[in-house]
C-alpha cells in the first residue's frame, strides 16, 4: 500500500512535465522536490536522532552560496558548485556539532539558531565575497556535456532527479542498522550508553549528512531563482522546513514526505500576500502543535493502533 | 597598529553601555529558562513591543521619557501574561521542543502583524534628550544612553532584592532549584511560572523601550539582538542570572572593540566564535552551571 502510494507519486511526479506546460506549475513542484528534501534531511536530524537543529537554514544559505559563488566568481561548473556545497556544508556541520551535540540539546538548539542567524548577517555583511543586500543576478542555467538546462521544465529534471537520489540515500540511512540507533539514541541516551555505543560519531553523522543534503538541495534551488541575496537565508525557509517535519510527524518517513508535497503547494494556493502569508504560516505551526502533537504519521499510528484495538474484540 | 586612547575610550564607554542592555534582554530569558525550563523564542519579539510603545507613547506624552518607560514595560509585561496564560501554560513540564515551536510560531506571527500593520521602514525616536551628549574630556555619551544603562542597573538591582528578598522571588528561585520539593512545601507552579514569565516580559518591554531612542525602531530589530541574547544565555550559563549578565557586559566591551577596529562582518562573527569556544572548553557555559542563584 506504503509502496504503492510512492511508486505512483513518484512516476505520477516524474511525468509532470509532460502533462503541463506552465512554467508556473512546474515551479511549484521544483519547490516541493527541494523542500521536501530538505525537511526530510530534517527529519533526520530531528526527528530519528532528536536534535532539533535551526543550523539547516544556514547550510542551505551556504549551499546556495557555495554553489552560485563556484559558478560565478571563481569559474567552476555548477555540478561542481554543488559538490563544494555538500563539502563545506559537512566540514561546518563537522566543526560546530562537534563542540555542540556533546552539551544538552537546549544548548544545541541555541546554538544551532545561533549559527543560522549567523550566517544571515554574514551573507550580508561580507560584502566582497557575497556582494552584501545586492546578491549576485544572472545565474546562468545548468550544462552538461553541452545540454543546457536552460527551461524550467528542464531545470525541473535536476531538481526531480536529486529528490530521488537523496530521498533514497535517506531511505536507506533511516531504514538500516544506523537509524535504528539514531532512534535509540533519541530514546533512551544512557540506555545506548550502556550498549557499548557512543552517541556523539552517529550524531555528528547524521547531522552533517543532514547539512550535505540540504546544502545541495540549497545550491539546486538558488540556481532556480537565478539569483540569491541575503533573503534567500529567510527564516520563511527554516520555518517551511520545520512546519513540514512538525506536520508529517517527526522521525516518521513517509509522513514527512506526503507533508512536504502538501505544504509546498498549500502555499501557493494560500497566496495573498507576502507578510499574510507569514501569518498563516505561524498560525498553521501553532494549531498544529496544539492540535495534532504527533503530526500526520503520529495521527495515522494512533490511527493504526485504533484499528488493531478493535480488530481484538 | 595605532591606537588612540581617545577612541578607545570612547568604544570602552560605547561597550558597557550597550553590554547592560544586552543583559537587561537576556535576564528575562534566563529567568523564564530558570522556572520554566523553556527557551522563549518570540523574546526579541516582545522587546520590539517594548520599543514600538515607547514610540507611540513619546509624541503622546509630549516625548517625557520616564512616562512613556514606565507605559511601554507595563504593556510587555501584560503579553509576556497573555503568552503565558493563552499558550505557555498549556505546556506540560519537559515538553521542551513543543515549547520551542509555539514561541517560534508567536514570534513569526507578531514579528509579521507589526510589519503589517506599521510597516518594515525604520523609524527614529526622539525624546525629552534630544540627541545631546555629556561630555567628559574628548568622550562624549548621548544622554538617552546614560540613562538607558542607568535604567538597566536599577532593573538588576531591583531583581536582585526580589529574588533574595521577597517571596515572591524566593518561589521562583525554588522552581528552579528543585521542582519536586518546592511543590511539597507549596509553591504553586503555575503561579510562579507566570510570575516570572512576566517580570521576564517586564524586564525585555524596558530593555526595548530604551533601546528605541539608542538605534532604529524596526520590525526586525528583535531578531538583530535576540541573537546576541541566545550566545550570552550560552556563555553564562543556562538560568544563571549574575552570569549572564557578567557576560553580557563583556560582550558588549568586546563587541564595541572588535566593531571599532575591523570590518563589521567580524564584530557578529566575534560573538559566535566566543560561543563555540566556550562550549568547547565549558559545556556548561563560563560561569558554573546550576540552578537559578543571584549570589
């Protein structure tokens, strides 16, 4: 059924491209590829291993910048960009997570949040390397070997094909024997402890695993916009990121994934205004906290569980 | 490099001066951390209250400073209580990242209303001061400065007699110590919760309403400081309030002499790389860790 459901989204998703022309349209879906990526990376890091990190805004900020500045400044590719996003990405995770998972996970909060607003002001404030509120314009559009991604329709390729490639690294990841310690970890700390497991290398794993994916995804998505400026680290961003975790269910897979194809359309359908939007946004997270505390995937296990209570008598 | 004693006075008197505003905001957070064991993301929120009150009430009173304080930190102390009794009070003990998510919800939500409602555009506050200075040899302090960190000392000297003197603020330092226990002798939680989320609001609505005639009133001015106010509450320790504020003065020193000798890039780099070593070195800040002390 699980199975089911996916292969069909993701041919049904897969064939977009054939059944719209509207650029409109397919910018839509590149959004809901990319985000749903990245609040999956998320969900890695939050909702299997339960550090709930705000550094994802800035990896993503530096993803896009780390890949636009390799294209335009210093010449490079943009395959190439991407690889250096996913490189500095991981040596920064690396760098502050190691100092930070080690410390209670309010203190990792913090300094996670800490860390993106960091890389805002940076993003502005550098004004010789990222050309400060200016932003670098003119992104020019993806080759390789001579193919030039250069329609929406085509750029939506990339962004499709990475969803897959990274949604099916994180499968595996949560699925094998490590992401089943990153629940136990999540769990019951002292109880992994005392299993003769250290938790710090499989957090700082999945935390910089987290970093990679959603600098990448990040790098993708400027080069959609064609442009990135100091908004492209909005904390609108982070919130979507997070508001998709909260509303799948954290630490549930399938969830995650069927809120972040719903939540990056709901918007657009929502669309008054920017600052309205906004609002809605804020208002969403706080019934959903209320409301629904396990989420989509928490609601359908309760679901479950109902439904094989009843099956009993 | 050469220094001129001039100016690096003039940073020196800069730095403490905005060291105790930064304390000012960060109290509040390690006093709602303290009992609560919340951190309070639309913190910098309310201290944006603050300072649009302030603004609103100056030209109303006729730019009196002290009336227009003492307006601007009873409103924040009212919304740290309507937080508290509409959405903070619903939250079980230990639920920390649900907590975390409703604050962060208000603070997008208020942050966006503000800036639907009185626009994104920075405004200048003007007051009974003006914008003259005291003079003491070559420094010179702007008046709205001098009194804003006055305020600042009386707000800790205040919070310190409440805490150790009171009641009232003996209860919260029970909370925070021991939960459990203070129960048993019957401190009521809930009381005490709201107690100190609004003494917190309180003391970031004043923080806000003296800051507005120091820097630019904007939507986002919370955002700008709040961040600050996150790594001082990391360096000084979680819910320790001498700590904090020890830090607080200290970064504002060192944020004032890294600003006036290199690029501004590093003087927010400074603060963040402060941070890591701490956590690095002390994992439970630089002062020691423990429950809600004042001495």
């Amino acid at each position: 059924m699980k199975l089911l459901s996916a292969i069909s989204a993701t041919l049904l998703l897969g064939a977009l491209p054939f059944f719209t022309s509207s650029n409109y349209v397919i910018g839509v879906a590149i959004s809901a590829c990319i985000f749903t990526t990245a609040a999956a990376a998320l969900n890695l890091v939050y909702g299997y291993t339960g550090l709930l990190s705000f550094a994802q805004l800035g990896f993503w900020g530096i993803g896009g910048y780390a890949t636009a500045l390799t294209v335009m400044t210093f010449g490079g590719s943009f395959w190439l960009g991407l690889v250096w996003a996913a490189l500095i990405d991981t040596a920064i995770a690396l760098a502050i997570g190691y100092p930070a998972v080690r410390t209670n996970r309010h203190a990792f909060v913090i300094v996670t949040l800490a860390f993106a607003l960091l890389v805002t002001l940076v993003a502005r404030d550098w004004v010789s390397l990222t050309r400060g509120p200016l932003g670098i314009p003119g992104l020019p559009a993806p080759n390789l070997f001579g193919f030039e991604f250069k329609t929406t329709p085509l750029f939506y390729w990339i962004a499709y094909g990475y969803a897959l490639l990274a949604l099916g690294l994180l499968y595996a990841l949560c699925t094998s024997r490590i992401g089943r310690t990153l629940v136990a970890i999540k769990q019951n700390e002292p109880l992994v402890r005392a299993q003769g497991i250290s938790p710090v290398p499989y957090k700082l794993a999945a935390f910089a695993v987290g970093a990679a994916i959603t600098g990448v995804g990040g790098g993708i998505y400027a080069f959609h916009l064609k442009i990135i400026d100091p908004l492209f680290l909005d904390f609108y961003y982070m919130q979507t990121f997070l508001i998709i975790v909260i509303t799948g269910g954290a630490g549930s897979y399938w969830g995650v994934i069927a809120a972040g194809l719903i939540m990056s359309t709901l918007p657009e359908v929502l669309r008054f205004s920017a600052d309205f939007r906004m609002i809605v946004y804020g208002v969403v997270l706080l019934l959903a906290v209320f409301a629904m505390p396990g989420g989509v995937g928490g609601w359908l296990h309760e679901r479950r569980l109902a439904r094989a209570r009843a099956g009993l008598i | 490099m050469e220094v001129d004693a001039t100016y690096l006075a003039q940073l020196t008197a800069n730095g403490i001066i905005l060291g105790l505003l930064y304390a000012l905001i960060a109290v509040g957070l390690a006093l709602i951390f303290g009992v609560l064991e919340i951190i309070n993301f639309a913190h910098g929120e309310l201290l944006m209250i603050g300072a649009y009150a302030m603004t609103f009430m100056l030209p109303a009173v006729g730019l009196l400073y002290w009336p227009s304080l003492a307006v601007a930190t009873a409103v924040v102390a009212l919304c740290g209580l309507l937080m508290y009794e509409l959405f903070l009070s619903r939250l079980r003990p230990g639920e920390f990242e649900r907590s975390i998510l409703v604050t962060l919800a208000l603070s997008i939500i208020i942050l966006h209303v503000v800036q639907y409602a009185f626009s994104a555009s920075p405004r200048i506050v003007d007051t009974q001061y003006g914008f003259d200075g005291w003079t003491i040899g070559a420094i010179r302090v702007t008046w709205t400065r001098i009194v804003g960190s006055g305020v600042a000392l009386v707000a800790f000297v205040f919070l310190y007699v409440v805490l150790k003197h009171t009641r009232f603020g003996r209860a919260m330092r029970a909370v925070a110590q021991n939960r459990e226990a203070a129960l048993m002798v019957g401190v009521e939680p809930k009381v005490v919760a709201r107690n100190a989320v609004a003494l917190a609001a309180a003391l970031c609505g004043m923080a806000g309403a003296a800051l507005a005639p120091i820097q630019l009133v904007s939507p986002i001015m919370g955002q700008a400081l709040i961040f600050k106010a996150f790594a001082l509450i990391i360096i000084g320790g979680l819910g320790n309030v001498p700590g904090v504020i020890a830090a607080a003065v200290g970064l504002g020193l060192m944020e004032s002499w890294v600003g006036g000798f290199f690029e501004i890039v590093w003087q927010e780099t400074a603060v963040f790389v402060v941070m890591i070593a701490v956590l690095l070195l002390r994992p439970d800040g630089l002062f020691k860790q423990g429950t809600m002390r004042v001495g």
